[in-house]
C-alpha cells in the first residue's frame, strides 16, 4: 500500500453519500428516503454478520418449512427476512413491505410511511452451507398517495417507476451497490468502523465477453436462447483464432449480476423462475443505470407490469450489444424465421 493511500482522507459513507444525492436530485427532499435507505444499510450490516458466523450460530442448513415459492426454506432465510423487516419497519418510513419470504404484503400503520420495499432477504442462501457468494436484493417505489390507504395497487406497477434498487453482497467482503437513478455506486463495509465506504464510483459494464447461465436448464431453452448459446459458444474464426465467450456461473444472482456489473457480458435466466418485483425489476434498475439493457426477450423488463406479487419472468441483463443479439433472435423465433 502507497503512502497516499495509507493517508487517504476523501472518505465518503453511504450516510453522507444517500444524504448528498437526495439533496442533487430534489431541492424538496424530506430526508425520508435517506433515513429509510439508512436503516436498509443496518439491516445488511446485520445480515452480513449473521451469514459470517452462520456456523458457529448453527443457523446453517434447512428448515422443515417451504416459503410461498414451494422452495425450503433455510434457516438464514427466516433469520434474515426477520432482520430486514423489522429495521425497516423501526424506520417509520415504509408503508408496504413484500418479501420472497412472505406470501403476502406486509401492511404498516405509519403516518411518515411513504414508500414500497421489496425485497429478496437472502439471495442463493442453498449456497450457504458450501461458503458461496450471497446477497439481498431490494427495491423501493413511493406510495402512489391521493389519500388512499396504501394497497395491492402501489407495488403491482412497472419497474420504471422505482426510485431506488440496489443488492448487498456476502462474501470475501461485503459489498451494497446502490441506485437513485443517477448512476450506480459500490460501498464496502469496512469491518473496523462499521461503516460502508464508497469504493466503486459510478459504476459502468465492463467489455468482457462473458456469459452466465444455468445450463443444466437446457432441456427447456428455446430456439432463441440456444441459437444465442451456439453463436457465442462457437462463433466463426476470425483469421484463424476463434472467440468463444468464457462461461462463469455461480447460482446466487447478485454473485452473477455483481461479476456482470464489473467485467460486462450477459446473465441469462430464460425459463422464467425469476421473481419479477424484487429479483428481476432492481437488478434491471441498476443495469440500466450502469450502461446495460435489460430485457424479457421481446419486452423491456422495467416495462412489465406484474400481475401478482410473486410473479415470475424471464430475464436477460448485460450489455446492450449482447441483450440486443437475444432480442433480435426472439424477433426472429416470433417471426417463424428461426
């Protein structure tokens, strides 16, 4: 380490960071947002230390119990979905609360309630007990208002009128990487103070030529996806060399989507397991804002309009060079030309 950086002195935290953009983007910011965002940060820092001591707390392995998806849970999952919600509920700025974890919405009697929280507690919590990368994934929409109680109405809407996303990563370090809709930004937790750092500025996709996927799905890919699959798996030499894109995998979303957000390329989830609300609307939020697209295949992601709260679609995010390929081979499919 140089000495500049032992001295370094430009430290932003995700306090000052949330406190700063709210006040760029509106000069009518109550502070609501912020202090909701904050108590999301407390909530990851807790989760955070619990996947860490996850052994030793003997909270590692599954329950007897399967959530609303028909999943098992895993005792982190319970754990962690408990954390979320009752910090974000001692906020007093949430109104509606909608969990992977719960079959239905989380109503909260609040005067200063102003905002939807979906939110996904443990992303690949199945990956726990061999040590994988996991993380919690959220989103945020504002209460439509008009001095309606707040309803069913107020999270059943497209993407495109969230007003903050981000996931919070559990691995080697944890990392929350956050969107107001004004870039995309990275924060460390620095385990000595407690506090998370800005240390990944404006985020962009990176050029790499990398691509994530189940293949053990490959039973049920359409023709689109697998003529994608062959084009990149088996492209054409160029003067004698052949460019095959590299294939990295994990199984936990915000692992995969984190790597996709850092070195570029394209995560692809086809068979529509993923949740729109709050896997597939924040991630698609922050790709967006990172440079990339993110698409169903033949729709805009940010534009579907969720039907119920647990609705599932499926997704493509990375660059818009690689997204564009599976849309126009999706036209192609739709046209009988493929």
């Amino acid at each position: 380490m140089s000495k500049s950086e032992e001295l370094r002195t430009d430290i932003v935290t995700l306090t000052s960071h949330i406190l700063a953009q709210q006040q760029k983007l509106s000069t009518h910011a109550t502070g609501d947002l912020s202090l909701l965002l904050s108590a999301i940060g407390s909530a990851c820092k807790w989760i955070s230390n619990v996947v860490r001591k996850a052994e030793l707390l003997k909270v590692i392995g599954a329950t007897a119990t399967t959530n609303v998806q028909a999943e098992t849970q895993q005792k982190l999952d319970i754990l962690s979905n408990e954390i979320f919600i009752n910090l974000i509920k001692g906020s007093g700025r949430a109104a509606i609360l909608v969990s992977e974890e719960n079959e239905d919405a989380i109503f909260i009697d609040s005067d200063r309630g102003k905002y939807c929280v979906v939110f996904d507690p443990l992303d690949g919590s199945s990956n726990i007990d061999c040590g994988v990368s996991v993380g919690t994934i959220f989103g945020i929409y504002h209460v439509i208002g008009n001095g309606e109680k707040p309803s069913f109405k107020d999270v059943l809407r497209q993407g495109t009128e969230m007003i903050a996303s981000g996931y919070c990563m559990y691995g080697s370090s944890t990392i929350l990487v956050l969107t107001v809709g004004d870039g995309v930004d990275g924060f460390t937790l620095d385990p000595n103070t407690g506090e998370f750092l800005l240390t990944h500025s404006k985020i962009k996709l990176g050029k790499k030529k990398i691509y994530s996927i189940n293949e053990g799905n490959a039973h049920a890919f359409d023709p689109a996806v697998n003529a994608y699959l062959k084009s990149i798996k088996f492209p054409e030499p160029v003067d004698g060399k052949v460019n095959a894109y590299t294939a990295r995998y994990v199984g936990s979303m915000v692992a995969d989507m984190h790597r996709t957000l850092l070195y570029g390329g394209i995560f692809m989830y086809p068979t529509g397991k993923l949740r729109v609300l709050y896997e597939c609307f924040p991630m698609s939020m922050l790709v967006e804002n990172a440079g990339g697209k993110a698409s169903t295949g033949r729709k805009r992601m940010l534009e579907v309009v969720p039907e119920k709260l647990h609705a599932r679609a499926p997704i493509f995010l990375g660059t818009s060079e690689e997204v564009d390929k599976i849309e126009a081979l999706y036209k192609q499919l739709d046209e009988g030309k493929l």
